[in-house]
C-alpha cells in the first residue's frame, strides 16, 4: 500500500483556508462531502460531494485546493 503525506500527519487536516479565494473549506467527517464558505460574508457557497472520507486538504495559495481521502481512486477538479 502506498503512502502519502497525509499519513504521515498526527492530526489530520479538516479545514482549511484559501487566501487567494478567501473561502474556507471544511471537510463533513466521513460522509465524504466538504462545505465550501465565503469567509467575508460568512455563509455557505457550498456542499460538494467528493466522495470516499475525506482525510486532509491543503491550498496552494494560488486558488487550487488538493483532497486526500479514502475510497475509489480518482482526480477531480472543480
């Protein structure tokens, strides 16, 4: 089994946020969904179905948001 550096983290990573895109990304523990939130007006934009569960997230700053979890192996990009 492959290994990634997710779990290599004593805490995994849940929520983050994306200074380019001010939002806040907040993974929905095993349900396999994350929340995607408007840090200036504090609302919900949105829930997405990622699928699998969903073990950490990080941002690139430059408007990518990368998500690590189990289930079936695939890409996206939204």
């Amino acid at each position: 089994m492959s290994r990634n550096a997710c779990d290599y983290l004593s805490v995994k990573i849940t929520t983050v946020y994306g200074p380019f895109t001010r939002r806040v990304f907040a993974a929905n523990g095993e349900s396999g969904s994350m929340t995607v939130i408007d840090s200036a007006k504090n609302e919900i934009l949105a829930t997405v179905i990622v699928g699998g569960k969903l073990k950490c997230m990080v941002v690139d700053g430059k408007g990518m948001l990368y998500v690590n979890g189990r289930g079936p192996e695939r890409l996206g990009r939204r």
